[in-house]
C-alpha cells in the first residue's frame, strides 16, 4: 500500500522565502534562506542584495539538515556536543550543519521540509526562519 504524504508546495516555498527577507529588510539585516522539501530538496531561494557570499551554501545546507533530520540545526548541534562519538561521524557527512539558522517545517504533524537562513547573527537567523515559518501558517515543531 502507497501512503500519500503531505509534500511543501513549491508557492509556499517562495512565499517562505519572501517573508524571511521582508522581516530581515525590516529589521536591516542581509540573509539567505533556502527551503528544502522533506527529501532535503531545494525548493525555493532568495537573498539579500549585500549578504556574504558564504552565506548560500550555509543556508541551503540547514535547510537540508532540519528537513531531512526533522529537527532544529540548533538542537542537532547540541545532541553533538554531548556526544563525542556523532560528531566523528558526521564529520565525514556533507551538508549536516549544526549553526543555528535552520527550522524543520510541520504540517500536522508531518514534517513537510526544512529551512535554513544564514548572512546575519545566529538569533537573527532564526527569528526570520521562524517568521517565514508562521507566515504561511506551519510549525516549526510537531
């Protein structure tokens, strides 16, 4: 038997996006944000005129982490420091990020993708993910 899942729809994916740079512009931060379906998937991306460069891959990677780990890159960065032995591991994976900036994205319960915002400082990252998050009406949390 196939299970339909619910998926993000790429609209709401750019929706996302806008929003995130809107409440960064209003509070005169730079960012990037990425919105990655729950495969890790990129979906839709948006920066900031005079963001760092660096800050692409950063936001496209936490994006890629929340979504495919269903869990903040925060909170995946804490599990880390409190075990020595995962963090040996996933220093061998790519696209694993542990810098706050990074929500999973939660429609009734299911995790339905990831985003990742980077350019500005850790908490501003993460008010304006959180921000693109309650836009469109989903969670950041089950």
């Amino acid at each position: 038997m196939i299970s339909e899942k619910p998926e993000i729809s790429a609209k709401a994916g750019l929706e996302m996006a806008q929003a995130a740079i809107a409440f960064a512009q209003e509070n005169k931060w730079d960012i990037t944000v990425a919105i990655c379906d729950r495969a890790g998937q990129l979906i839709a991306f948006l920066r900031s005129e005079n963001v760092i460069l660096g800050a692409i891959d950063f936001a496209i990677d936490k994006a890629f982490t929340a979504a495919t780990l269903r869990k903040s890159t925060a909170d995946f960065g804490t599990r880390m420091a409190s075990a020595p032995g995962l963090s040996l591991g996933v220093g061998t994976r790519p696209r694993l990020m542990t810098w706050t900036g990074g929500l999973p994205i939660f429609y009734n319960g299911v995790c339905v993708g990831g985003i990742g915002v980077s350019g500005a400082l850790d908490h501003q990252d993460l008010s304006c993910a959180q921000a693109a998050i309650d836009f469109v009406g989903l969670r950041s949390d089950a």
